[in-house]
C-alpha cells in the first residue's frame, strides 16, 4: 500500500489495552509512514503496558522483531517504536506534549489501563 498524500505525519500512539478493536490497525501504520525499501525512518512510537506488548508480539512478530534472520528479506513494515508504561497512577508519561495517568479499569474479566 503506497503512503497517504497530504497526511500529516503520525508520530505516537497510545494503546489502552490488546483487543482487535485496538490492535488490528498496527500493521497499516505504514500506510501513513514515509516510504522507505529498506525501512529507514524514523519509526512511530507506541505506549502500552507490558500485558499489551506481549499480545502484540504474538499477534505481529514481524512489527517487534528487531533483526533479520539469516538470508530474511526486508519487508516493508511499519517501522514503531514500543515504550512500554507501567500500569500505575502514580507514574504518569508524556505523549504527545500530554501527561496522561494509567488508570487500571475492568474490561470484563481482564484489568486495563485506561487515560
């Protein structure tokens, strides 16, 4: 997919937690990145919790593996930047130029955090 005219460059990205409706999108970031063949941009940064990080992993290897394998090709990949945040609201972060809270919130049977 080639990248988006006349978008302005998406620079983070908070997730609040690991479900679909959150996550499915990650693998079209590039869509809004700079085109690069050999994935030399800067990447887009992505907060979320560890709960979330290693969902991610599962669901996309390819978007947190950081090296190639032996005889791997590139692939053009969103290129992201995972910082991973704790789950506490007594340490808040900077997105974005904001300060946002992690609040823990139950989702059904799962806790999330939530901003």
């Amino acid at each position: 997919m080639p990248p988006l005219s006349n978008t302005h460059p998406l620079r983070q990205i908070v997730l609040t937690h690991e479900h679909a409706d959150a996550v499915l999108g990650l693998d079209d970031i590039r869509a809004v990145q700079p085109y690069s063949p050999t994935n030399d941009i800067a990447p887009t940064a992505i907060y979320l919790s560890q709960e979330a990080m290693d969902s991610v992993g599962v669901k996309f290897p390819y978007l947190v593996q950081k090296k190639l394998k032996e005889g791997q090709e590139v692939r053009r990949v969103a290129q992201l930047d995972w910082k991973i945040i704790e789950n506490d609201c007594k340490k808040p972060f900077v997105a974005s130029g904001l300060e946002l809270v992690p609040l823990p919130v139950s989702y059904t049977t799962s806790i999330f955090t939530q901003f």
